[in-house]
C-alpha cells in the first residue's frame, strides 16, 4: 500500500476517503458536494472522485437532491461490528443490572484517540431521556466516562494524548486547560469515579469508573447518567459504589474470558 507522503500531507490516499466517509456520516444534515468541499480542505476533482467511490461501493448514498447521507452497506457493517464486540458482550449483564440499580441511563464507552465511544447504552426508565447514541462519540475531557477512561492511561500515553489538544468550552463548568484536567484525573485515580457535573451539556451530570485492560490496550468505562433536575450531587455520591462495582467487575470479567491480547 501506497503511503502517505508529504505532497498529500502525509495522509494516504484511503485515509483520505475514510476523512471524506466520516464528515458525511457524522453530519447531522445531508451534506451536497459544496458542503463537503468547504470543509474537506481537497481539491474538487479528488473531492468527486473519492464521493463517487464511495457511492459506487455502496458507504454513500446520492439522494435526488444531489445531497449525500450515509449508505445502506455503512448499517451492514456497523451492525456487524456491534454484535461481535466481546467487550460489549462481556459488559452486557453488569450494565443491565446498573440499570436495575439506579434505574437511569447507563452507558458503556472505549477510549478511541481524544474522543469517548459510545459502544453500549441502557436507557432510563423514566419519561426523559438522554439523547445519547451508540457509535456517537464525545470529547473525552469534559464527559465522566471520557475522563473516567483517561484516569486509566499510563502517565506517557496521557501526555501524548492531552499534546496539542483544544480545550473548548461547552457549558460555564466545562474543564478549559490542561491543569485543571491532571488535576480532576489525579482525584477520580484517588476515589475511583469521575463525575460530569454539566460540563459536555447543561442540563446532564452523570457519575463513571474506569475499565482497564493493559493486555488489550483497552483505557474504557461505565456510567450514569441523568437530567440535573432529578439527579443531584447527593444521588451522584449514593450511586459512585454501584458504578465503581460494575466497573470492577467487568475488567475482571475481561481478564478471565478473554485473556490477554499481544
């Protein structure tokens, strides 16, 4: 395979088209050409090539408008990559019996670069709900299952990971610099929960603990998650046990089922 070299930016050529693939995927519009182009940063030829493969291999779709959104073989493969996910499964019944325990939206994600991946979800039994998505992901920085999962790094992958990152602000309470971030990872490494106390939404607190797995290079975690006007800190503090315990039971879980991976 070709690599990358400094004429391209050192991005090959299916790096590219995987950039191409995931702005449309992830935009919550359909996206026309123009769109694309604007934010692609590619010359228009390679732009419309790199479209019109995506479309012939069936990862786009072209509507009548001329917009494109996300194709037909995208769901195939993402289904199959959910329903083989042995973390998932291995983390299904100790997720499902948080949820039976607190009764709000509980939530499993995996450290991917600087974001936190949504990779399971147990909805809340009450009448509002959060809008969260599984394959959606989340700043890790300002979420307590993105923080909760980076307490997990070795000292050398945290500052690799936090070199160059911007913070932003998306609510008053959001993290905004690097300090303060090592910091709050020092306490939840200390107590062993992390919380989001409004800090990637207004509105949302939750409570998390890491999931660890140094064999797989697996950095993860579980939480909690519910509105502010029904969950407050006192409920956040009763439910930090729970969630620490299913935390624990899943790296442990991890280990005995499936073993190291080199």
């Amino acid at each position: 395979m070709r690599k990358g070299t400094e004429e391209d930016g050192g991005t090959g050529t299916l790096g590219k088209a995987i950039a191409v693939l995931e702005t449309v995927a992830l935009s919550d519009r359909p996206m026309r050409f123009t769109d694309v182009l604007a934010v692609s940063g590619q010359p228009r030829g390679t732009l419309h090539r790199q479209l019109s493969h995506l479309v012939q291999e069936g990862l786009l779709d072209l509507r009548p408008d001329h917009a494109y959104v996300p194709g037909l073989r995208l769901l195939k493969l993402a289904s199959a990559s959910w329903a083989r996910n042995e973390f998932r499964a291995v983390a299904a019944p100790y997720l499902d019996r948080l949820h039976r325990e607190t009764g709000e939206t509980v939530h499993l994600g995996v450290l991917r670069g600087r974001e936190i991946i949504y990779l399971d979800k147990v909805e809340s039994r009450q009448a509002v709900r959060m809008n969260s998505q599984i394959g959606n992901a989340s700043p890790a920085y300002c979420t307590g299952v993105g923080k909760a999962a980076l307490s997990a790094l070795p000292p050398a992958a945290l500052d690799a990971l936090l070199d160059g990152l911007e913070f932003r602000r998306f609510t008053p309470q959001t993290i905004a610099d690097r300090v303060s971030l090592l910091a709050e990872l020092a306490d939840i490494r200390a107590c062993g929960v992390a919380y989001d106390r409004e800090e990637h939404e207004p509105g949302i607190r939750c409570v998390a603990a890491p999931i660890v797995d140094p064999g797989r290079a697996l950095a993860a975690g579980v939480s909690v998650t519910g509105p502010a006007y029904r969950v407050g800190p006192e409920q956040l503090a009763a439910w930090a046990p729970h969630v620490r315990l299913a935390a624990e039971a899943i790296t442990g879980e991890l280990s005995a089922r499936l073993g190291p991976q080199r």
